[in-house]
C-alpha cells in the first residue's frame, strides 16, 4: 500500500504544571481522588450546559490555539455547545473506496498488535483485553488482531463516525472513574481498564467484527451516542464527547485490516499520528 507522511505529536514531552502536580505529588493525588468521581465530572458538565457558561469560550479557544476555519458560524448556548460544536458540511470527507479504510475522529493515533495472551502494551503499562472488554469470550475473538488508541485533545473535534457499513451486535456501558489520558498518566495508572467506557460490537461489512469503544477522560462526564443497536452507515455520526479530552479505542480481528506501516513506526518511536475524521490509515485486508 502507498504510504503518506504523517504530521506527529511527540508523546515523551512534558506535560503541563498542573498534570504533572495532580500525578506525581502526594497532595495532587489526594486531590485527585475527589477529581477522579464521576459525581465531580457530572457536577462540572452541569455547569458548562448553564448559559454563563459561555465567559470561558473566548479564553479556551486562544489557550488551545483553536482554529474555526473548519467550523459552523453559530452562537453557542453554552461552553459545551461550543464543545461539540459541528464542522461545516464537507469538512470532513471520507474516502470514496469503501474497502479503504478511515480515522473515525480527529486524534493522535497510536497502534499496538495484540498479542497471543490477548494483551497490548503502552509505554510501561500492559492492557488486557479481558480487563478493557470485561468479556473473556470477545477478547478471544481479537486474538493476534490490532488495537487503535485514537486520542482526542481540546483542540480537536469531539464528534465521531462509523468507518463502514454494518449492525450494531451489541453494546456495553462500564462505570469506572475518570483519569486524563494524557500520556504521564500511563506511568502509574491502566487507564483504559479504570475509565468510565462504553462500547459497541459492530458487524461490518469490509473489516468483519469490529469493537469501537468510547472512553470517558478526566471531568468527561457524557458520552453521547446516537444508538445502541440497529444498522449504521460508513461516515454516519456515532455520537460525540462533551467537555474534556477523551478517547476511543477500536479493536480488530486477525487478518481483517492492513494498517498504514507508518503508523506503527510512530507509536515505536514514542510519537502519536496526527489525524482528522475521514484520513485514510488503511484498507481491508486480502
């Protein structure tokens, strides 16, 4: 398959005063268990649904050097509105060939193989898919398969779509508490076990079974999915997250997608792909 070069997002850089403060002080992490609560994420989302909410739009945006090039010229009600707000209509195109397959967001993409016990690493952490799915039966299906972390920032859009044609077989809501996904958390936290999540089994029609999981992040109280059940549509909107940095995790079986070699390269290489909803990073495999 013809590569492209990537943009890429150094994950072995500093992380700001704050998070570092909250992870690795004594005093941040007793903070922090007051932060972690889900009753804390939903008080501060009912906050950013109020009107006054809007004040801290204007800061928000220059702090993450936000570009609206891309985005619908509208008055937002509140900052979550502003949140997940929406791009203008073909912003966001998806590849015309429907066995190539797409980023479902915008992220920092990395990718891990599954390996033979069912297991994947990050950094110095190691993920099993038992303890991510709390199904032993579906991990085995995703045996030897591979796992995508796409990891969405305040500056990127927060909705996302399906990247195929198919039905929904199933789908599963895990409480959890919320951590940030930023990178330093990775050192002393499996994240992806601990967080709030929420997945679908999809049936698709190019890539066989897919998992598309949806995890909550530090002060992300809502994940917002359109449905849990019935067909879907390649490019149709799955749902979005509301205020904060979250994550969505897909997981492929054997032998049924061929990821972009680069892409892994990267993730080797301590960085993370830069992508947005509809760049191809693959295609069915065969």
């Amino acid at each position: 398959m013809g590569e492209k070069a990537y943009k890429t997002y150094d994950i072995s850089g500093k992380d700001n005063l704050g998070i570092t403060f909250l992870y690795n002080t004594l005093p941040g992490r007793i903070i922090l268990c007051l932060l972690v609560r889900p009753t804390t994420s939903k008080f501060l989302g009912f906050f950013m649904d109020r009107r006054i909410s809007r004040l801290l739009i204007p800061s928000f945006i220059k702090s993450n050097d936000i570009c609206l090039d891309d985005y619908k010229d509208v008055k937002y009600r509140s900052f979550n509105d502003f949140f997940t707000r929406e791009v203008k209509e073909g912003a966001r195109p998806i590849p015309a060939d429907t066995t190539e397959f797409f980023a479902p967001c915008d992220s920092k993409l990395t990718a891990y193989p599954i390996t033979a016990d069912n297991e994947f690493k990050i950094k110095k952490s190691t993920y099993n898919i038992n303890g991510l799915l709390q199904d032993v039966e579906l991990a085995e299906e995703f045996l030897d398969g591979v796992c995508l972390i796409f990891r969405l920032m305040p500056d990127d859009y927060h909705r996302y779509c399906y990247i195929d044609d198919g039905n929904i077989l199933d789908h599963k809501k895990i409480k959890g508490v919320l951590h940030t996904v930023r990178p330093i958390v990775l050192n002393r936290y499996n994240i992806y076990k601990q967080n709030s999540r929420e997945y679908s089994v999809l049936q698709t029609i190019n890539f066989g079974k897919v998992i598309q999981m949806e995890v909550g992040a530090l002060f992300v109280g809502r994940i917002i999915n359109r449905k849990t059940s019935g067909a879907f549509k390649r490019g149709e909107e799955r749902g979005m997250f509301e205020f904060g940095g979250s994550t969505i995790v897909m997981l492929f079986q054997k032998n049924t997608v061929t990821i972009d070699n680069a892409i892994f390269e990267n993730t080797q290489d301590n960085k993370e792909t830069i992508v947005k909803q509809g760049y191809k990073i693959g295609k069915k495999a065969g």
